[in-house]
C-alpha cells in the first residue's frame, strides 16, 4: 500500500490525530477501474456530507482528485482500491475539538482483494448476526471512523465460519429493534413477486455509494423498515458496495437462491 499525508508520501501520522484518538472523522472506498475512478461524484458527496455534519473543514476536490490520480498512474495494476480518509486533525482538549480545527488527510492505494472476482460469478452465502447496530439516527448512514460495531461484526462472521459448513461469506446486520440494515460489507437488495426492497436506514447503517446510485436510477424500489422473515421470502438477493458492485446471493440461512435476473439490468447502471 502507498499512501500521501496531506499530499505528501508517507507511513506515519500523529499520535495526537483525533482519528487515532477517537475515530473523529469519516472515509470512503472507491473502486478503480482501468485506471479511472468510479462513481467519484457519489464518493465527493459522500466526504462533503459527512465532513458537513461533523463540521471538519475538508480540502477542495481538485486536490483530492489530483492527489488519487497520482498514486493511480504509478500502481502496477490498472485495478485497484483507493481510501480517502478525513480526520479533524490534531489537537483540542480531550473530546472537545480544537477551534478552529485543521484537518489531515490520507489518500491511499492497495489491490483488490483476490475472491471478489469468484463472488460475483457463484454468489455468496449469507447467515444471521447475533450482534445488532445501536440506533443513533445523528450518525446513520455516515461512514465516520467509529467502525467499532464493523469490527465486532466482522469477528463474529470469522468466528461462525470456524464451526459453521458450509461457511458463510456475509452475515445479514439488523438493528437494536430487529429491523434489517445490512450486511457486514454493503447494502443488500432483495426481490419479492416481482417488487425490489431495500431497508430504511435512518436510524442505523450506512448509506453506500451504489446504493444511491441504484436508488437514484430505480425509483420503483421500496425503502421500509423489515425484518428476516422479509428478507428469508425473498426470490433474489445482492448485496452491494464500491468496491464488489453488485454480488448475488445464492444461499441464505439454508435456503438456496438461484433465480439471478437482476445482474444484466442493474449491472449496466454502475
């Protein structure tokens, strides 16, 4: 992975950031693509959004742009994942921020991860979280660095696939009232006799850069508040995000899933 602080090559940040401190700023993930970044003005409004809403000055876009671009032209793959992340800075006296504040920032590259490619060809297998997301509708659908609940998520996943077979790749996320958010790594869609559902995320979750779009080109979808027996009747799944797209689901919970009519209509949309 290379990575620029605040335009400059680097490894290391300060020990005082306040995203170090307290996960007090926000990030996004973008896919790249034949060297080109994709869905960069979802990605732009999703950074001035969050950076709004927790009033953290952010750098203007032609930097950012630039700043990506650069580690684009040098990667040694014409696919890869860029990360722009935010923090406030340094400084302020424990919680309190500092005023006014200046805000760092750290712009990186790395690989795609190898098994997206088998995913999106066989699907994915999908079981139930036990861990549920706290309800704070200041924060749903932002996608601050306070991603401690991901973490826990994402621990439970690889502790299910130690005892489960077959092992699931994803776990459904529902909320403190039972309501169904997500998955642990992107939004997820489902069809029931012949209408499209996806959650309301006002209280919980985030709000993903494919979601939106999707959302934006499919006004016939239904957003709502469900549970699992919504989703467990279901004819079709995907699960979506920046980086995967969209990636069906072939089993859920022991039910196998194979009608996938979604993937040449919605795929064109990305």
């Amino acid at each position: 992975m290379r990575a620029l602080i605040n335009g400059e090559e680097g490894e290391l940040i300060g020990v005082s950031d306040r995203g170090l401190n307290y996960g007090d700023g926000c990030f996004t993930t973008i896919a790249v693509r034949e060297r080109e970044l994709q869905l960069w003005p979802r990605h732009w409004q999703r950074l001035q959004q969050t950076c709004a809403r927790l009033k953290i000055p952010l750098v203007d876009e032609h930097t950012l742009l630039a700043e990506a671009k650069l580690l684009i032209e040098h990667h040694d793959s014409v696919s890869a994942v860029i990360k722009i992340l935010i923090s406030r800075g340094e400084g302020g006296r424990g919680y309190a921020p500092p005023m006014p504040s200046n805000s760092n920032r750290v712009v990186s590259i790395s690989h795609v991860p190898s098994h997206y490619g088998a995913w999106q060809k066989q699907g994915i297998r999908i079981a139930q979280a036990s861990f549920r997301l706290a309800i704070q509708p200041e924060f749903a659908g932002l996608k601050t660095l306070n991603r401690l609940e991901q973490v826990m998520l994402k621990q439970e996943l690889q502790d299910l696939r130690a005892v489960m077979e077959p092992k699931p790749d994803d776990l459904i996320v529902s909320d403190a009232d039972d309501y169904i958010c997500e998955t642990t790594m992107g939004n997820i869609f489902w069809r029931h006799n012949g209408q499209w559902h996806t959650p309301d995320l006002t209280n919980a979750g985030i709000e993903g850069v494919v979601r939106a779009e999707l959302l934006a080109q499919n006004p016939q979808v239904r957003i709502g508040r469900y549970r699992l027996e919504s989703l467990l009747q279901a004819d079709e799944i995907f699960v979506c995000n920046a980086l995967l797209g969209l990636v069906p689901v072939s089993n859920i919970k022991g039910i196998e899933l194979s009608v996938r009519t979604y993937s040449k209509h919605w795929q064109t949309l990305l």
